[in-house]
C-alpha cells in the first residue's frame, strides 16, 4: 500500500493475510504463551472468520502478590469491522471459578491510563454488544479513530520502513501494540521485525 494515499484503513483480503501472517509470527516468537488463532466462519460477511487468543492472564505486575489467588482470564477475539475497515478488539474477562466480570469490574482491571480515559468517554471506548460471530454479549474497544491514529504511526514511526508503503504485515501488531495498552495485553518487541524467521 502506498503511504501517501493511504486513508489508515485495511482490505478485507489484506486485513485476511495480516491476521495469518501475525499468527505465524506469534507462534514463532511466543512458543509458550497461549497462541493468536484463526477461526475460521462460514462467509457471512466478506472476512471468513476471526483471530482469537483464549485464556490469557493477564496480572498488573503491582498487584502480583496481593491477588495472586483470584486470577483474571481475558479472551480477545479480533474482528473486521466493514463500516471501519479497521480490525475491532473483542474481549471477555472472567475470574479463575469462571464467573465473568461486569463493566465496573473489568474498570477495576484496567491500566491506569486507560481507567482515565473511560472515565471521560465511558461509553465511547469500550462499549458492550453482541460478537459478530458468536452472538453473545462481548465487550469491545469501539474503532472509531483507528484509521486516523494508524496513519499517523506508520508516517511518523521510521522503525516502521513505510518508505516503499505500508506493510500489511506489521499493520495488526502495530494496532495491538496501541489498542492492546487498555486491557493490558502487550505485543513483544520482536514481532515487530520485518524480515522472516
């Protein structure tokens, strides 16, 4: 993709190969993490399916030892939004007996910085609705916005190498690294490099 005509936004068919070539790469770097996997769906829409990462705890390093019996599990599941064309963070949170954690739980959870900006744009960031696939209540990090701050940190960040275009390939661990701030999830410095393992 060019970068000077680029709007920020993905291709159902680019946002595809990124969501496979981000997998293969988590596997590689991440052998002992649980892995980022493709779910594949039947077409309802133009994207076959979804990217998912089940039962990933995920402790603030300030609160390891006083709540290390009531451990916390996120699922995220990353979806294509159409209308955006940007992929969409859907997450579910639950304690280790399985009980899921309601909005003001889940605030409780959050990073401090991200507890700030809820607390501004409560019901513009994260938002609760049905998961596209699954057809059960999920909370997501609403997308709006996404394409604007993406463009801006492939034209500013020169680690990035978008001289010759943007490459789809760091496109998804680029937007998690910035997304996956609000509910703690972190992308490995590795999977941001270009050439292949």
């Amino acid at each position: 993709m060019d970068i000077s005509s680029w709007d920020g936004t993905l291709s159902s068919s680019d946002f595809c190969l990124a969501a496979h070539a981000f997998t293969e790469k988590w596997k590689r770097i991440n052998p002992v993490l649980p892995p980022w996997s493709w779910v594949p769906q039947a077409k309802i829409t133009m994207v076959e399916g979804y990217l998912s990462l089940e039962n990933m705890c995920i402790l603030r390093s300030c609160e390891v030892q006083s709540y290390s019996h009531d451990v916390r599990y996120f699922d995220f599941h990353i979806v294509y939004s159409a209308s955006y064309r940007v992929p969409v963070l859907y997450f579910r949170t639950y304690s280790s007996d399985g009980q899921p954690l309601l909005l003001e739980d889940i605030e409780k959870e959050l990073p401090g910085k991200s507890t700030n900006v809820l607390m501004e744009s409560k019901w513009t960031f994260i938002t609760q609705e049905e998961h596209p696939y699954l057809n059960r209540p999920w909370y997501k990090l609403h997308p709006c916005g996404t394409s604007e701050w993406m463009k801006l940190l492939f034209l500013t960040d020169p680690s990035l190498g978008v001289s010759q275009g943007v490459p789809v390939e760091l496109y998804l661990s680029s937007w998690i690294s910035m997304v996956g701030q609000a509910v703690g999830l972190k992308v490995p410095l590795e999977m941001f490099n270009k050439r292949k393992e």
